[in-house]
C-alpha cells in the first residue's frame, strides 16, 4: 500500500498585515489619547443620569472638595489673562509683575485667596500641588478684603469673556459654561454657598458635573438595617 | 557633468569572487507585532472615551423683595428636605401648625427607588386634583449637613419624573419642629 504523504507546510505565517494593522490602530490611539492632567483638586463626583454634554472650551469651573475647599479655573487662557486684570485692578492692593502674571494664564486651576494669588503664580504644577491650597473665599467673613472672592472671580471673569467676545478676540462663543464639580460627600453647606454666590451674581443657570450612571432602574446599594 | 558609473565594480567581482550569500529578506515579525499590540492595549486601555456629563440647573431669579412673592396652593406641594445620613424627610402641604397637623415621614436615600414613589403620588395627585401634572410644585430644603450626593440625587430623581417646578429653598424653623417630632415619633400637630 502506498503511504499518503501529507505534505508539512510551514506554520510561520506572513506578519506583515498584522503589523500593518497594529501599528495603525497605534498610532490612531495615539493621536486621540489626551492624558488627563493630575488634578488639583480631586473630587468623588457623584452620579446621575443627566446627559449634558459639557463643550470643549470656554468652562469656567467650580470645584468644591469633600473638605469644603472651592477651586476656580478658566479654560480660555485670553479669558483668565483678562479676569486677572479686572481682579487687579478691583482689589487695588495686590500688586502682579508681568511674569507672575504669564504665571497665572498657564494655571488651569486655583484654590487661595487672593493675596496669596502672586505666590502661586511662579510655581511649577507640581509645587503647586504640593503646598496643598486652602480654597476660595466663598464668603466675605473669610476674606482678607472682606468680599465673596469667588463671587467677585465669577464676575470678572464673565465680563472678560464678554468683552473678548465682542473685540471678537475668542471667535463665537454663547458665554462661558458655567460647571460645578462638588464632591458626593461635601457638606451641602458648602454647596450652597457656592449656589447663593451664583444666584447673587446673576448666575441663575449653571451644571452639575456628575458620572454616568448605569441605564435603567438603577439600584447599586442595599439599604442597611 | 558628472557621470554615473554603471559598470557595475569592475574586475573584482569576477566569475570567480567569493559568492555572497543570498539572505532571505524576510524578518520575523512576531516580536514586532507584540509590541504594537501592547501599546494599543496601553493607549486603549488609558483613553477615557466618556467624559462627565453634566445636570443643568435653573434656579429662579433672587428676589428682593418679599412681596413679590408668589403664593401657592397648600395642596400642589411637596417638601421634600434631605437630612443627615442618607436621610430625606417629606411633607405634603405648608407645614405650617394652622393649617393642621402634617404628617411627615421619611426614607432613606441609599435605595433611590424609594424616593421615586413618592414624587409619582404627589404629582398624580395634582394631576386629579387640578387637572395637569405641571401644576404640582416641589420644594427642596436640604439640611446643611446633609451631603451633597443627596442633593444630586434627588434633583437626578425629580428630573427623570419629569418635575417642571422646583424651587431650592433654605428650610425654616417650623421644618426643623416637624422634623424633631418626627424624631421622636410623634405627628406634627398644632401646638396646644
């Protein structure tokens, strides 16, 4: 009987294509991926099913941690120079140099009170994470200058925005998107100081930024007994 | 001009060279394609697709002057005031002692199905009573020391019902007594 030969093929196989694809799908997350810079403040939001999408620019952010600390930031960096200027010259006694001033538009965020503002402004991120900030005045009994200092931030940095917006220096825009980020566990307290200064400066529509939550009937805890 | 020359390395390479030899140009390409599938697995797995989404909220204009403002009928309202540990306390009505006792009750927060009940009773019961869901109106007056996950919980609540009128409020001495009574099993009723 004649032996069938089964014919050995090769079990290497051509990479190439795969290679091709891989290094595709590489590049592709590459381009697309933004690190998230470290955060200054960082908070447990809490959860909804809200589904409103916060827009790319022109967020003014209010951060308030689970410790009742708040933090202010400004995405536009033509905005933050300008709200800067307006602080300066409403507060009169802090004084800012051009390079503390370069400073603060590089800053995404901040938390102290603003005779400390011109400190913070020379230093690297990380120092500035490091010295632990102590938050906004969100009421005048805790300010040096005896004014609600987010309130008067909140303030300026609208009416820079406007201003900007009608040298038409920051192209369309429908104002700034006014974002609220409070811890889960913050003290409504605190919360509400937040929310009277908006009231008290005009600011009767704002977001709560939250995570998503799961679709449905959502039921994650079991009440405890 | 310069010329090129093609004749290709003159006599040295000769019939009689030391051949070369041939090499295959394939190159393993495993090691490569593990790479690329590592990093891909990195950058996939550190690209946040989803961002925070957001709850808008619209608070109504402040009022400087008291009598501007608006009155209400007892019976379109809820109020509803978050309380400590995940607590929320709920009444119908004013609350106030002269207009009868309120019953006040409470659920708690952490199973946030409880709540939901409650908001779809009071606004059938407006729907009955005077015809549209949209008249009932829900006043929120969360406790200082409540959290503000509550707070966002509940606001998330009222929003899938469907809620068009809501109003945050500061809470009152007279929610403070109710709630106390409660506290202590009792109803509100009137003082004596």
């Amino acid at each position: 009987m004649p032996k069938v030969k089964v014919p050995r093929k090769s079990t290497a196989m051509d990479m190439t294509a795969m290679t091709d694809v891989a290094f595709l799908l590489l590049t592709f997350f590459m381009l697309t991926t933004k690190f998230r810079p470290p955060e200054l403040a960082p908070v447990d939001l809490p959860s909804s099913r809200a589904e409103v999408k916060i827009p790319d620019k022109n967020v003014m952010l209010i951060t308030c941690t689970a410790d009742g600390k708040v933090f202010f930031g400004l995405d536009n960096k033509k905005v933050r120079a300008r709200a800067l200027d307006r602080m300066e010259a409403s507060f009169q006694t802090v004084k800012f140099t051009p390079e503390e001033k370069t400073g603060f538009s590089l800053m995404d965020e901040f938390g102290v009170p603003f005779e400390q503002l011109p400190k913070i402004c020379t230093m690297s991120n990380e120092e500035r994470m490091k010295i632990g900030q102590t938050g906004i005045p969100v009421d005048s009994t805790q300010s040096k200058f005896h004014r609600n200092e987010l309130g008067e931030w909140i303030y300026n940095s609208r009416m820079a925005e406007a201003e900007l917006r009608q040298a038409g220096e920051i192209g369309d825009s429908e104002g700034l998107f006014i974002c609220l980020k409070g811890a889960g566990s913050a003290d409504y307290a605190t919360v509400k100081k937040i929310i009277t200064t908006f009231t008290d400066k005009k600011v009767n529509k704002f977001n709560i930024i939250t995570s998503m939550e799961a679709g449905g009937v959502a039921v994650a805890e079991t009440p405890k007994h | 001009m310069a010329e090129l020359d093609t004749s290709g390395g003159g006599k040295h390479k000769g019939a009689g060279g030391p051949k070369s030899k041939k090499m295959s140009t394939r190159v393993d390409m495993t090691p490569m394609v593990d790479l690329g599938f590592l990093l891909i697995t990195f950058f996939m797995l550190t690209t946040t697709f989803n961002k925070p989404q957001a709850m808008s909220q619209n608070f109504p204009e402040k009022q400087d002057k008291k009598d501007e403002e608006a009155v209400v009928k007892a019976s379109k309202v809820l109020q509803l005031i978050p309380w400590e540990n995940n607590k929320i306390y709920y009444f119908f009505g004013t609350g106030n002692p002269s207009d009868g006792p309120s019953i006040i009750d409470s659920v708690d927060f952490s199973v946030t199905k409880n709540i939901r009940p409650i908001l779809t009773k009071h606004l059938s019961q407006v729907k009955a009573k005077f015809g549209s869901e949209d008249d009932a109106i829900f006043l929120i007056k969360p406790k200082d020391k409540s959290k503000f996950k509550n707070y966002v919980d509940l606001m998330d609540e009222l929003n899938i019902v469907g809620v068009k009128r809501l109003v945050p409020m500061e809470w009152t001495p007279n929610d403070s007594i109710l709630v106390s009574n409660s506290l202590k099993g009792l109803m509100a009723a009137p003082p004596q």
